[in-house]
C-alpha cells in the first residue's frame, strides 16, 4: 500500500480557519462583556434599592419610635368618613373622621388610611390614637401610623432579588455549589428580613414583639420575603441532593 498523502493546508484554508477563531474569540469576548454588564447592572439595582429600602425603615423606626416616646395615646370615636374624588382615575376613596378628648378638649382628625369602599361599618366604633401633648390637634390613629415601613419592604424585595441574581452569575464563574449559595445567596437575605423586624422592635417602647405586626405594616411583607427565602433555599437543597452537587 502507499503512503497516504499528507495533506497541505492552502492559503484559503488557513484564512478561514483564522477566520473562524477571530470570530469565536469576538464572541466569547463579547460573552464576557455583557456577563459584565449584567453583574454591574444588578450591583447598581441592588445598591439603590437596599439604600431605598434602609432609608425608610430607618425614617419609619424613627418616627414610630417619636409617636411612642412622645406622644399620648387616647381613645378616640369614629364619627364619619371623608369622600375624596378622583377625576383622572374616575373612582373614589374614603378616610375616616375620628373625635376624640384631651384635656377637657374634643378635637377632631382625618385619618390617611384610604378605604375604597363606604366604611359605614366603622362609624360608632372606637380607635387607639396618638396625640401630640404639645399640640393636641395634631394626632393620628395608631393602627394607621406608619406605611413607611411598606415602602420598605417593597424596596428590599426587589433589592433582594437583584442580589440573587447577582451573587447567583459571580458564584457560577467560580463554580456554584448549594453550600456556597446557601451562605452567599440566601441566608444574607434571610438574616436581614428578620433583623430588619427585630430594629422595627427598637422603635416600639415596652412592648412584646408581637406588636410590630400590628404597628408596622411592613413587618409582615419582611416575613414573608423570609419564608419565601427558606422555601427556596430548601428548593436548591432538594434539586442539588438529586444532582448530586451539595459541596
């Protein structure tokens, strides 16, 4: 038998071997710039959304924490309720009157929980009210005080999220496993939901803690994006144990 022919390489064939590595070296740089773009873009949502977040829990702490220092907490009577039109949305909200006493004196307020329905159910009912000492006309009902902590907790969770996905791509650069995504990735956000209700708890004075759920209306939401958390963390766990990439 004869030797088989080497083959040589032409000059067209070398150029589109070139050809095709440049492209191939253009792509996957191109891979890594918007794998980059991407980390810095969730980074930056991150970091605005968590300073949003920390700036109205800390705002809500400090002024639920100035109601039960400094203000007086009365029993107040709802008397009637408030209709606010909306032209532009063509609908209606309704907010309640409340009368109550200090001092001898009756005052009267609106409060700024909005009810999309007549609340006739609540007239003639009675309501916890905090009042200003120094000016008893300013006053507002206590289980309406705060909805700072709402938009806090809106903010972490969106926050939250873009930190997943964050520490999610930086982890599978170097290899994720569910151990590292257990600390890295869902146990921060786990341990920050609840520390966040525990500060709640700093600007109540003399209570349980049970009362930050009633006062608070962000805590519950903080709760909730924990539960949410665990559950998924303990998804992960299940889905890595079958694949067999707990380490």
């Amino acid at each position: 038998m004869g030797k088989k022919k080497k083959h040589v390489q032409t000059e067209k064939e070398r150029l589109y071997q070139e050809d095709a590595a440049r492209k191939r070296a253009q792509k996957a740089e191109l891979a890594k710039k918007n794998e980059r773009r991407q980390i810095f873009v969730l980074f930056m949502i991150f970091v605005v959304l968590f300073a949003v977040s920390v700036s109205f829990a800390a705002w809500s702490i400090a002024r639920m924490h100035n109601y039960e220092s400094n203000y007086i907490r009365v029993t107040g009577k709802i008397t009637d309720y408030k209709i606010h039109h909306h032209p532009i949305e063509r609908s209606s909200t309704y907010t309640l009157v409340i009368t109550y006493t200090y001092e001898g004196c009756t005052y009267e307020i609106s409060d700024h929980t909005g009810y999309s329905a007549r609340p006739v159910d609540k007239i003639g009912t009675f309501t916890e009210v905090y009042v200003n000492p120094q000016s008893p006309e300013q006053a507002t009902r206590v289980s309406s005080s705060d909805g700072l902590s709402l938009v806090s907790v809106i903010a972490f969770s969106f926050s939250a999220v873009a930190y997943i996905l964050w520490i999610a791509i930086l982890l599978q650069r170097g290899g994720s496993t569910f151990y590292r995504r257990a600390l890295c990735v869902w146990l921060p956000v786990v341990l920050l939901s609840i520390g966040t209700c525990f500060l709640f708890w700093i600007g109540l004075a003399n209570v349980g803690f049970g009362a930050v759920f009633n006062r608070f209306d962000g805590a519950v939401g903080y709760i909730v994006v924990a539960a949410l958390t665990a559950v998924a963390c303990l998804v992960d766990f299940c889905l890595s144990y079958r694949k067999g990439n707990r380490r």
